[in-house]
C-alpha cells in the first residue's frame, strides 16, 4: 500500500500562489529575494506538480554543492522532494551520481543531484538528457564563456531533447554586476524571453514567519552589513569595505583570556578540538590555528603558530610537532590542512605517526570563501564565536580583512596588505562543521516552531 505524507503547510500569500500557477505555464521561472521568503519551497511544490505529469524520466536538481542541492531541494526543511514524495520515493544511485527515484502517476522519475559550483562540475551531468532542471542559489552556479566547461550551459544544453523543458531556479540577491544576471536573468527580462517568469520575495511574503520570528532572523545580521540588504532587505547590493566591521569596532567584546574558563563560566564543554594549517612561500606565512567547538556550537580560537616566509620541511614537521603537542591538553584533534600543498601534508601525517601525536592530518574542505565569510559573519552576529587574546594574528586579521572591490563574488582582497593565511587557517579549523555550525544549538526537547518556508 502507498502512503503519503500529510504536510500541515501555512497560507500562502497571494505573490506566492500567483508565482506557482504562473509557473505552471512557463518554461524558466526565477525566484530572487530575501532568505525564509519561500522561494526555494514554492520551487520543490512546482518540480513534484511537473514531475507527476512529465513525460521525461531523467532530471536533474544542482546546488553549489551535492550537499547543498540534497539539503535545500530534497530536504528544503521538510518540505523538500523527498517529503513532497513521502512514500513513493528513495535516495539511490544513477550512473554513480546520488539521485531520488521517484514514483510518479506516470511512471518512475529519476532526480539526479549536483553541484555545480566547480570549473569541472559540469563532468557530472554528461551523459544524460534532462526534463527539469531545478537549481538553488544559481548564482554559485560556475558559468564561464565556454560552453562545453561552464555548468549553466551544459545544463541547458543538456535540455536540448527534452520533452517537457522547465527550469527553476532560486538565488539571493547578490552583486548586481554579477553575470548571472547580465547573461541570463536581467537579459531573459529585457529581450522578453517566451515562457519566462520572474518574482521577487521578501520575509513579509512568507506568512508561515510571525513578526517574533522575523526579528529573530533579522537581529542575526549586523544592519549594516552587506549580508542585511540582501539576505533580509532582498536588494541587490556590491560588497564594500571592512568584512567584519562590527568585530573592528567591537573586538574587546569578543575575546576572552582562557578557553577551559570560558568553558566553566558559560556551562559549556569543548566537544571538538580542531587545527587549521595554512601552508606559505614567498612573502606569505604558514599558520597553525588552534579552535575549539564546543557541545553548543560556539567557537572559540585559543592558540595559533604563525611562521613567515619560506621554511625547511623538516623544520616545519618540528613546529608542528611541538604545536600539537601544546594544546594536546585540550584534548585529540584534527587537523585539516590547504590540500594544494600536498608533499608538506605527507609530511605532517609521517611527523604524526613517527612522534605519536594525538591528531589526524587531513585535507581541508576548502569551501567557497564566501560561504566561509558568512559563517564567520554568523557566528559573531549570535555571539557563538570568541578568540583568545593570545591569537594576535587571528585578532589583527579579523580586524582588517576587506572586500575585493573589483570582483563580483564576495571575495576578499588578497594583495598582501592583510594576514589572509590567518584567516584562511580558521576557516580551515571550522569548516568540516559548517552544516552543524548554521544550525546552531538545538533545544534539548521539541519544541513548536512556526513553519518557514
């Protein structure tokens, strides 16, 4: 017997119930606007409609990441595909790529899920021809002049067949001279593209948000930031000045003398202990950060080794062999270190095994320095982030990092003038616990929370 999933969904708004039948008639539909404005939902609610009538097999869902695009369109908070198709659906594989196979009213649907943030992302998607192509946050799509390289055009192109085409996209606001709009959005729009759609949301169009709740989401953010107009405000806006300005001019306020003290006053235990390594060369520095995560996911830097210019292999396993040694204390770690150096990374694991050290040395993620920019932003904004006055490079770095103003993607400016192998050994320290870090801490009980969509 088939069972479904009955979904106890808040009203909708009329922007929001117009933006779903009118899509049901379009061919490339846009959603751009705030965060928790509904969009990707309204989205995942148009994707199972078609899926259930489409006469194409195989689609396809892509985010930045395959984590990104299971998360936000299969999971989308409950409301994803896999909960939209409770019951006749389950997570497999499709010629080695990770795909929800779908049981449809016509017949079975395969959604395969990937990222499409990389130069080589779109290798993923070759081989198939697509019917849907539904894809969130666009905007970290990787799109190039070269067709046969850029994702977004590879993923069109592979629609060229299809039966029934539809598109979806989702995006947050971003640059306004970012080429996602200049070569798709804003041009579909002028050159009145037939079957092209486009809203714009905001917070106040979710009606599943009460007023508490949206102040809530809204004092996450310093007002003055970039991240405030575009993901609360929903504007377009270019990315200027000091990233952290509200930790320049409110630093004392985030520093503390003693992790374990830190720990003991704010009733929290360390859970992870994690090293950041930052290999450098000519007229840059290797960095070791040490991080502390505790069982509420706040962060707190405690120690760091900062070593300029160029440095003898050998010399190097030495500072790291006395660095993990001195916050072993702490407890076992893990170490995540730049992947792009990978003879010094041999070198550390051999040092690790030949001294014993309570640590394993491993690549680091390396996400979208963007992403590491708005966790960072983040944890400060919910006083989940504090940094040992010992960590001097780590204060200073934090203090004078600045947008590239040149560049559309929200990177930092890296000219040498500021500490960026500081910053990048940090962002290194948290990243293997991004997801868990934007969650949060979770209450020990269930408790009733409105439903954001």
């Amino acid at each position: 017997m088939t069972t479904t999933q009955t979904i106890p969904w808040a009203p909708f708004s009329q922007k929001h119930i117009d933006y779903i039948n009118n899509a049901m008639q379009s061919r490339i539909c846009v959603a751009e606007g705030a965060i928790r404005s509904g969009k990707t939902i309204d989205n995942c609610i148009i994707a199972a409609a078609y899926l259930e009538t489409c006469r194409d097999k195989i689609h396809l869902a892509s985010g930045s990441t395959i984590g990104n695009a299971k998360l936000n369109i299969g999971v989308c908070n409950g409301f994803g595909l896999e909960n939209l198709f409770r019951g006749r659906c389950k997570w497999g594989k499709y010629r080695d790529n990770e795909a929800l196979f779908i049981y449809s009213q016509t017949g079975e649907k395969i959604v395969v899920f990937a990222g499409g943030g990389k130069s080589d992302s779109y290798k993923r998607i070759l081989g198939n021809s697509y019917g849907l192509w539904i894809a969130t946050e666009i905007n970290e799509h990787y799109d190039s002049d070269d067709s046969r390289e850029s994702f977004i055009k590879v993923a069109f192109g592979r629609q060229a067949a299809a039966l029934d085409q539809l598109v979806l996209w989702d995006l947050n606001p971003c640059n306004p001279n970012h080429r996602i709009y200049e070569e798709y959005i804003d041009s579909y729009a002028e050159r009145e593209i037939d079957g092209y759609l486009y809203e714009h949301f905001t917070l106040e169009d979710n009606l599943s948000i009460d007023e508490k709740r949206r102040e809530q989401i809204k004092a996450q953010y310093d007002p003055n930031s970039v991240w405030y107009r575009r993901d609360i405000k929903g504007e377009r806006c270019v990315a200027d000045g000091l990233i952290y300005q509200h930790f320049a001019d409110n630093t004392k306020g985030y520093l503390t003398d003693d992790v374990r003290e830190w720990c003991r006053e704010h009733e929290q235990r360390i859970r992870y202990v994690t090293i950041g390594v930052d290999f450098g060369g000519t007229g840059s520095a290797t960095k070791f950060q040490a991080t502390a995560i505790t069982d509420k996911w706040t962060v707190i830097a405690f120690d760091e080794e900062y070593i300029k210019g160029m440095v003898d292999p050998d010399a190097l396993n030495g500072r790291f062999s006395l660095f993990v040694r001195r916050i072993a204390e702490y407890g076992k770690s893990s170490t995540w270190a730049d992947s792009a150096e990978q003879i010094l990374i041999r070198g550390f694991q051999n040092t690790v095994k030949k001294d014993n050290l309570p640590t394993g040395v491993s690549n680091a993620k390396k996400m979208e320095i963007h992403d590491r920019i708005k966790l960072t932003l983040l944890l400060m904004a919910q006083k989940r982030l504090y940094i040992c006055r010992k960590c001097e490079h780590l204060i200073e770095a934090l203090c004078e990092a600045v947008y590239d103003s040149k560049r559309f993607d929200d990177t930092r400016l890296d000219d040498g003038t500021t500490d960026i192998d500081s910053l990048d050994a940090f962002e290194y320290s948290i990243e293997p616990y991004y997801e868990k870090l934007l969650i949060g801490p979770q209450p020990s009980k269930p408790l009733y929370m409105p439903i954001a969509r």
